[in-house]
C-alpha cells in the first residue's frame, strides 16, 4: 500500500510542507514510514527517535495536528488515501526538519528544587507506605515526551509565559515531590509564585495527549492549586500560620 506522508521540511528560517508518496506495510508505525522515506528518498530529513518503543519520548511531532509520538502512532488509525500530515512541535523553535529546540524544558526541570529527605535519615532507613508508593508511581511514569508541555495552550499560544511558567509535565514533578511523605521541603508558596501554577487553567489537554495516560490535571495540578488555595485564601489557615509566626 501507497501512503501519502506530507512532511514539514524546512529550518528556523522558515519551511513548507512536502508531499512523499510512501510505501506502508500492514502493521507499522508511522515511525517505520518515516524511516523508509529517508532511507529511499529524502536521507537528509532530520527527524529524532531512539528506542522505537515508546518509552524514550524522543519521536515526538504532530501527526494530523495532534501531538502525538510516532513510534506509537499506527498507520491502520488513518482512513485509506488520507495524507498523514507530519509537523515538529508547535510550541518549541525548530531546528530542522522534525526536530525542534525542547531545551526550555531542561532549563525548567533544573529550577524544581530535588528531593529533600528528613534530616538526618539515611537512605536505608526510609520507610514508606504502600498507598504512597503507588500514588507517586504515577507520576514517575513520565518519559518525558514534552507532549503535555507542546499542547499547553499558556506556552503554546503565549511565548511571553515561558519566562515564569514551569508546564504540566513539571508542575507534576512538583506536585510529586510535595506529596511524597519523605519529602520535608516545602514547595507550595513557590509552585504559585515562581513555577506558575495560576496560569493553568485545568483544560486537561495535557492529559489527553499523555501517551502513559498520566492523570496529569486531575492527581496532580488539581491537588496542587488546592494546596495553594488553603494555604494563601482560607482564613484559618492564614490565621494559623500567623500567629505561628508571631511565636
């Protein structure tokens, strides 16, 4: 079977669109396509993947406008004779071809404060519930695609937001970390005031396009923008804390 692949080529000065007609066997990835149209025709087209398996998050694009990784993308899911259309990611500049600049997303990682055990307790010595081990679970299942960071419509849409805002894929490593039992840091002033936290406004597109199938809005941003909604907006809780601090 033919298929049409219409691949963005181009640089960060700019590129098109470029219709290849592909040979597609039944069965394969879009991944495997785009590897026979450089091995047969364009070997010069820049495109990124390692482990072909899904767990690396390196083939990451946009495959009919959705954010998607194209390892695990099969062909079967588009309808016989519709182009498959293959564009780098929006939100991150590109360098060439299929393959984009995702830096901003290290640079963010390298501002969320590590894991910040009690003083004094070896690592031998930590002990944990299985409840906790499992809900933090979740959230190491992140393989760090950028997929939730690329369809955040706060980044996406806005350049100016990336400055102070950490996406969903951090603001989860955050939200990780303040609920782990063993973690004695405290991070809920700073997920508002420096991560950004009040910019998401829990549209959970960052859930749907998660290919581990995080809950990404409903475990993580939501318990968080509840943390920080006791703490700087209940009366109480500021009453408690001000008074503490009188002490």
């Amino acid at each position: 079977m033919t298929s049409t692949l219409r691949v963005w080529r181009g640089d960060a000065d700019g590129g098109a669109l470029t219709d290849y007609e592909v040979e597609a066997h039944e069965g394969e990835v879009v991944l495997d396509v785009v590897h026979r149209l450089q091995a047969t025709q364009t070997p010069d087209l820049a495109v990124r993947w390692n482990c072909k398996a899904g767990k690396c998050g390196s083939c990451s694009a946009e495959i009919n406008g959705r954010p998607r990784l194209m390892c695990m993308t099969r062909m079967s899911v588009f309808e016989p004779g519709e182009p498959v259309t293959i564009t780098p990611l929006r939100t991150f500049p590109v360098i060439r071809d299929l393959v984009t600049d995702v830096s901003y997303n290290y640079a963010k990682a390298r501002e969320i404060p590590s894991f910040t055990p009690p003083p004094g307790l070896a690592p031998g010595e930590y002990r944990m519930a299985q409840a906790d081990v499992e809900r933090s679970q979740e959230f190491r299942k992140c393989i760090e695609c950028f997929l939730c960071q690329d369809v955040c419509h706060v980044i996406r849409d806005h350049e100016e937001n990336k400055a102070g805002y950490a996406g969903p894929r951090f603001l989860m490593r955050v939200a990780e970390l303040e609920m782990h039992p063993l973690d004695v840091a405290d991070r809920v002033d700073a997920v508002q005031d420096e991560h950004g936290l009040g910019h998401c406004n829990i549209t959970k597109c960052c859930t749907e396009v998660c290919p581990e199938g995080i809950k990404i809005t409903d475990n993580a941003l939501i318990p968080m923008k509840e943390r920080v909604a006791d703490r700087k907006y209940d009366p109480l809780v500021w009453l408690g804390r001000t008074i503490s601090r009188r002490g």
